[in-house]
C-alpha cells in the first residue's frame, strides 16, 4: 500500500448527503471509509474480494443466512472488514443489536474493539448513522448503545456466562503459533461447541460468523466444516485460485475467477506470493494463503518420505515418462487433466514437471503434443478411458510412443500400490516450483482432499515403473 500524509480535517467533515447516503446502504464503501478512518496514511487498494465479503455478511444481517465462514490470508482486511466495520454498520442500522465478537486473545480482542470505538465516534459516523449513541457503558471490553444494542469482546474460553448475542463474530479462534498444539486446537473446537453456540439469544435467528486464516486441516473452520458442514456458507478467497469459480459480489452478480488468478495484485502479486512460499514453506502457505491446509506427516503419503533435488539430471540420462489422467468436462466441479513427467534413473524416480488444467479438447490434444516434444519421453501413458482413448489416437497418430492404461482397482487401491516406493525415498520432488504447494497439498491430503487426479497421474506412473518398464543404471551422484 501507498503512504500518503495525514489529513485528520479530511477525515472528520461532514460528508455531503450523497455520500452519507451510500454510506448508509453500501457496506464496501463503509469498509473503505472505515479503513481511511482506522489507516489515514495508508491508500485504500479496491478488490473486488471486498464486495464479496460484504455480500456475504450483508446476507447475514438482512437474516438470509446464519451460518457464515469466511477463509482468506492474512492482512486482506477481513478483520477491519468483518470484525470492526460490519458490527459498526449494524449497530447504525440496528442499535439494539447485541454483538459479540471473539479472537484467539484478550488483547487482539481489545484492539478490534478500540477500533470499533474509533468509528462510533467519529463525526463522520455520528452524520450517517444520527440515532446511533454511545451509552454510558463504554471500555476496551464492551460498549452499550442507548437504545440497548452492544458490542462485546472476548476471547476463546473467556467467560460468558449470563451473555448472549444476535449476531456472533469469531475473528481468527486460533493464534498461527499454537495451530500444531492439538490440546490447542482440542480447546478452542470445544469451547465453541460447548459454550459458544450456548450463547444465541434465539437459537432460531441468531447468526454466526467465522472468519480466518486456515492454519491446520483441524482447525474450528475444518472442525465446523467436517460436523455440520451443509448447515454453513463457505466463502473461500485463497491467495492464489487453484481452480475456476464464480464467486458471488452481489445479488444476481458474480465475480469470474480463472484458475491461477491472485487474490489481490495490487497488494501482493505473484511474484511476492512465490516469495512468501519461499519464506515460511510450502505447508503453511497451502495452509494460510491457499486455505488448504496440509494433514501434518500426510495420510496415506508422508512428507517425510519425500527427497529433494535442486538441479534436475541431465534430460539424456534414464528414462522419462508421462502419465496423463484425463477429465472430459471443464465445468467448476469437474476434474482436472493432469499431466506427470518422470525422470527414472537407477530406482529414483525424478519428478520433473507438473501440468494441470481444465481445456477442451483441441487444447488438450494441443498441450499433450507439446509436453511430448518438449521432454522426449520414452513413452506416455493415458488411462484409457473417455476422453483418454481419443487421445491416445491422437498420440500415436503423431508418432508419439503411447500406452493405454486400464485402471481396474479403486484409486486408493492403486495408490497403495506405490507408496512402498515413496515410503524407500525413492521418489524425488523439486526444491521448489510453480506447482508444488497444490501438489503436495492433494497428495498429503489423500485419500481425505477434494481432489485426486494429479494422485492417479503419479500412481499410473510409478506403478508402470515398478514392474520393470523404466529404470535405467545410472549414477544419480550429485544431484541433490
């Protein structure tokens, strides 16, 4: 963001009654003035993130809906956003409203509150919202509107006992540092189920909001999602989008996101993401900024078992291969269309490069083409199958040595077949490339990810390779 000098007369004059009124009826211009309020150096950088964030928790205070999650990265606005703006825009619509808000601490609490405050009492504020007065009731704690309606703020496992709110707002539940302490974790999902949802004034009209970071597959978004996932709306806004969506801004409108788009690139642009990758790891940036967090150690396949190299052998030595798992449709929800490419040398097999996409089929035909020529492999497999047959005619049309797979056992069953070779370190991943934070994130995942295709490209690969069809004697000396 880009600093800019104070200008405090600015911040506190009477907005003509235009912008009073779009103040009154538009949440994402009150997030952008509360912002100016709250940051006065700082340059407000629009996303349209932010209109689908406000149109999440407008739904919630018109009583449309109940159950809200909200999962972004850190420093995208969501607490000023949902934490600090929303219960102030409530309480100008709304000043009998009762609100609670909850962070993992005390004095995280406390600073979201003080912002609230700020807002409240700002002239701007007092011109927009007249019937909205402070009471006399008004600490770093709690603050009591005349006409009833108030704003409490607690942490998790503070105590509550003899309160209640309307509209409950959990703003980051768990602290990044103790997301591995699963007594942590333990606490903080119980709390909520034993004491938080205790606390609606009316179980049938109460609302609840959680909004986070994810940090951990068990965290209380997990948690929530995994019990009693069909009662919630999940708006999920990660750094980088691993797939095409059309994310809803507004009543009948929807902001189109293609797979790779990054969140917010004023802010922060891909190049500084694959720095933040670089920087913290590629487990917490799946977790954080992606909102897929990584089952620590993996499940069926452990991270452990996993080698690394820093400069790939030379493309001459062993044998390469392909294997490709086909989708036949490119909606939203369907698969995706992998692509695996293996260098295998004396048992180690070298992960070379991952492709992956949702094309239609002149494209598919297309890029199989092009990967072909690129490596040279010794041979590509298709899972014959759908769209996978078509292609291995296509492929064999163009001379490209190619091996139809009948895929006759479950995934998982052909997944078990090669963690034995993971398990032996045999399998090499990169240091770091594009790619490998989804990589990682579906295959440590597996069997319990939503996603399974580049998985059935690794497993078609390694199992062709097992039963003697790759391996070549050579030296793999220095490369790692």
């Amino acid at each position: 963001m880009v600093r800019r000098p104070s200008n405090r007369r600015e911040a506190s004059e009477r907005p003509p009654e235009n912008i009073r009124r779009l103040l009154r009826t538009d949440l994402v211009s009150f997030i952008r003035r509360s912002f100016r309020e709250l940051s006065p150096t700082t340059t407000f950088a629009p996303s349209w993130h932010i209109a689908a964030i406000a149109w999440e928790l407008e739904r919630i205070r018109l009583g449309e809906n109940r159950r809200l999650i909200i999962n972004m990265p850190p420093r995208s606005l969501k607490s000023i956003s949902a934490s600090v703006a929303f219960p102030a825009f409530i309480h100008g619509h709304d000043p009998s409203c009762e609100i609670v808000c909850v962070s993992y601490a005390q004095d995280l609490a406390a600073k979201l509150h003080n912002d609230y405050r700020s807002l409240l009492t700002s002239s701007w504020y007092r011109s927009v919202f007249p019937r909205t007065m402070v009471g006399r009731k008004d600490s770093e704690a709690e603050t009591h509107l005349t006409a009833r309606g108030s704003r409490l703020a607690t942490s998790v496992g503070g105590t509550l006992t003899g309160r209640g709110g309307d509209i409950i707002i959990i703003d980051d539940p768990l602290k990044p540092s103790d997301a591995s302490s699963e007594s942590s974790r333990t606490r903080t999902n119980e709390w909520f189920g034993s004491t938080l949802l205790s606390r609606q004034n009316d179980k049938r009209t109460a609302a609840i909001v959680i909004v986070s970071q994810r940090l951990h597959s068990n965290d209380l978004a997990g948690h929530v999602l995994e019990n009693d996932g069909d009662s919630w709306t999940l708006l999920n806004l990660p750094a980088i989008a691993p797939r095409d969506a059309a994310i809803p801004i507004g009543r009948d409108r929807v902001h189109n996101v293609k797979h790779g788009d990054v969140l917010h690139p004023e802010r922060e642009p891909r190049d500084v993401l694959d720095a933040i990758r670089r920087e913290i790891g590629s487990d917490q940036f799946a977790a954080q900024y992606l909102q897929e967090p990584v089952p620590p150690g993996g499940n069926m396949f452990k991270r452990s078992w996993i080698r690394r190299y820093h400069h790939a052998p030379a493309q001459n030595e062993g044998r390469i291969i392909q294997s490709w798992d086909t989708a036949a449709k490119t909606g939203p929800q369907n698969d995706w269309s992998v692509c695996t490419t293996w260098q295998i040398i004396n048992g180690c097999y070298y992960l070379l490069d991952v492709w992956r996409d949702k094309v239609e089929y002149p494209a598919l035909i297309s890029e199989a083409k092009s990967l072909a020529h690129r490596f040279n492999p010794y041979v590509v497999l298709v899972e014959d199958t759908n769209i996978g047959t078509a292609l291995i005619t296509e492929l064999k049309a163009a001379r490209v040595r190619t091996e139809p797979v009948q895929a006759s056992q479950s995934k998982e069953a052909r997944a078990a077949v090669v963690t034995a070779i993971f398990e032996r370190g045999d399998v090499c991943f990169p240091d770091w490339k594009p790619w490998l934070a989804e990589l990682e994130a579906e295959l440590f995942a597996f069997p319990g990810g939503r996603h399974d295709d580049q998985v059935d490209s690794i497993s078609q690969a390694l199992t062709h390779a097992v039963r003697g069809k790759g391996g070549v004697a050579v030296s793999i000396r220095g490369y790692f």
